[in-house]
C-alpha cells in the first residue's frame, strides 16, 4: 500500500451511506502513509466526530499534515477550526 493507492470515492461512498465509521477506517491507513487527501478526511471525522471520537486536537494534527503538503482543503479547514476557536 503506498500513499498513491489511495481511493477517495470509497471513503466518499461510505461517507455519503452514513457509514462514518467505514470512510474512516477506508482513509486511516492511506493518511498514516501520507496522502493527504485521506488526511483530510481522517480530520474531519475527528473535528465532527463522525465515525470516531470527536477530538479536535487529532483533528489539527492531521490538517497541519496535509496542509505541509499544500493541500487547499486542509489549510481552509485548519482555518475555520482556528476561527471557531476550539
């Protein structure tokens, strides 16, 4: 598995059922492995708490990881979460 294998749809997919747990253990392993566009989706389940506990500081530390990569979602998300001041 390497960052690149990573299916977004599949984790949109579940996402979209409800199924929140599943885009998230879909996601995990891709962004431990660096992609960035699972990273995202792994701190959005932790800002909402969709799927796992929510915990906005996993939520920052996985934004800051795909934001480094210049990831325009991860930056504007990473900005709202600063601006609601959790």
């Amino acid at each position: 598995m390497t960052p690149a294998d990573y299916n977004p749809n599949l984790a949109l997919e579940a996402f979209e059922r409800e199924d929140y747990q599943s885009a998230f253990e879909l996601s995990l392993p891709y962004a431990s492995a660096g992609n960035p566009d699972a990273q995202v989706m792994v701190a959005c389940a932790y800002q909402t708490g969709l799927g796992v506990e929510r915990d906005v500081l996993a939520a920052e530390r996985w934004y800051r990881k795909a934001a480094a990569q210049n990831h325009v979602i991860a930056w504007n998300n990473l900005g709202s979460l600063y601006a609601s001041k959790h």
